[in-house]
C-alpha cells in the first residue's frame, strides 16, 4: 500500500460550495478541494479526517458502520440541511487510531454513536464525491494544546503507510468577526507567512515553532480561538520532513492557506 500524505485543509464556511455564489467567494478553495484526489499517489483505503467541529476530554473517533450527518451550521437555506453524504464508516480504523493514541500515552476511545460534522462531510462532498471510501471523525481535545496534537499526529503516522489519507480540516485565519474587513488583510497575511515558514519547517523545528503560534505576528488575532488552527498540529505531526504549501488565497479579505505533509 502506497504511503499517502497528511494534508491541512480550509473547509469554508458552512456549507459554502453548495449555495448560490455569484461573486465566486468560494470558487477558488472548491477547486483546491475538487483537485485533492488528483495530487495523491493512489485512492485512499480510508480516510481519517480532523474536524475543528468536535471537541472532547481525551481523543475520540467516529466508529459507526454508517455515520449519519451532523448538520452543525445555522441560519443557511433548507436546502443544506438535505445534503447527503451516505459514506462508509470504519470501526476497525477508529479502534486502531484510538490505540495507537492509547500505545504513545494520550487518552483516546471510539464513539460509536457520533456523526460526521460539516467539518467533515462538507469539504468531502467536494474531494470526494462519490461517497465510497470509508471516513472516520477525529475529535480535538478540549485543551487545544498544540504540543499534543502534534504528539497525536505522530502516533497515528503508521495509518499513512496502511493508505489512510490524514485530513486536519478548519481555516488557516478564523476571526469571525474580523472576515470581509479591510483593515483584517494585512495582518492576516502577517500571519499567513509566519505560518507558511513554519510549516515548511522539517518536522522537530516545525513542531516548535506551532507551539508557539500564538506568539506569531497577528497569532491571536488570526485565533481568538484556535480550534480551526489546531487540526493543523495533528497533519504535521504525522510526518518529520519538511511541509509544502499546496493552496493559498484572500477569501473575505483574509489569507486562507492550505499543506501538505508527505
């Protein structure tokens, strides 16, 4: 089985790529997605996919048969609560996960009642429409430690070289109140390059320098919570060599960026 990579992806807002866009808003970062199946040595024998959407005490992974959809946006038209992402689950890769987590010392366990968020389903509707390769949800842990993210990262790299596909799903700038304001531009791309130099990092110097990303030029204005910046930490934790920025663009007058880690 070919070695898949880790990937940190933006998976928009809401459910973005299946409403009317006349500006074409979201164009570009649908394409991104559209195109990731295309950049990978072969399709994926599943995909475990980090949701910036869940958050637990200890890591949790998906493990129904059938996940159903957890449609956690608001106020969006009907139509996108009828969405369908009738996807194969994978009990077996959510128990394997949760122990390799268990063998490196983290707290993990499987939910077999848990659905897919739009952190998930959505961007996959787009990468991979047609629904047939299992997917299981990875949850964040509540303490958005960046250091164990990346250490959780690390435990799970064995499931690359099984064919899994590693997706940290969120948005490389996540100020809601900051999206669509001009005077957010600048600063957004102070960060976005100091996450861009990071990330290209090799693997023990990367990890150190996200550690600390809080203290990067416009960190916390990028993040005044950082859940949709730590699905990052789990991708790069899976591999030691060097990341590769894969897709970067303004998208509401902030820099939105997306990497790859082989």
């Amino acid at each position: 089985m070919t070695t898949q990579p880790g990937f940190y992806i933006p998976h928009g807002g809401g459910p973005c790529f299946f409403m009317d866009d006349p500006q074409g808003m979201w164009t570009g970062m649908e394409a991104f997605l559209r195109g990731l199946s295309d950049t990978l040595p072969e399709a994926p024998r599943a995909i475990l996919v980090v949701s910036a959407h869940w958050e637990t005490d200890g890591f949790r992974f998906t493990a129904a048969e059938r996940p159903p959809l957890v449609f956690d946006y608001y106020g969006f038209p009907p139509h996108t609560y009828e969405l369908r992402y009738d996807v194969p689950g994978s009990p077996a890769l959510a128990g394997r996960a949760a122990s390799l987590l268990r063998d490196a010392g983290l707290a993990a366990d499987v939910d077999a009642e848990r659905g897919l968020d739009h952190g998930v389903f959505v961007p996959l509707l787009v990468a991979f429409p047609e629904a047939t390769i299992p997917v299981v949800e990875m949850s964040l842990d509540r303490s958005l430690d960046p250091a164990l993210h990346v250490a959780a990262g690390k435990a799970l790299a064995p499931l690359r070289e099984d064919g899994v596909l590693i997706l940290g799903s969120g948005m490389s700038f996540h100020n809601m109140r900051a999206y669509g304001d001009p005077r957010a531009t600048e600063p957004s791309h102070d960060f976005d390059r100091w996450l861009a130099d990071a990330a290209t990092q090799p693997g023990p110097a990367r990890a150190a320098a996200l550690d600390h990303w809080a203290q990067a030029p416009a960190g916390r204005f990028s993040h005044p919570r950082e859940e949709h910046l730590i699905p990052m930490m789990v991708a790069a934790g899976t591999s030691e060599n060097a990341g590769r920025r894969v897709y970067g663009q303004d998208v509401m007058r902030t820099a939105i960026a997306g990497f790859r880690f082989d």
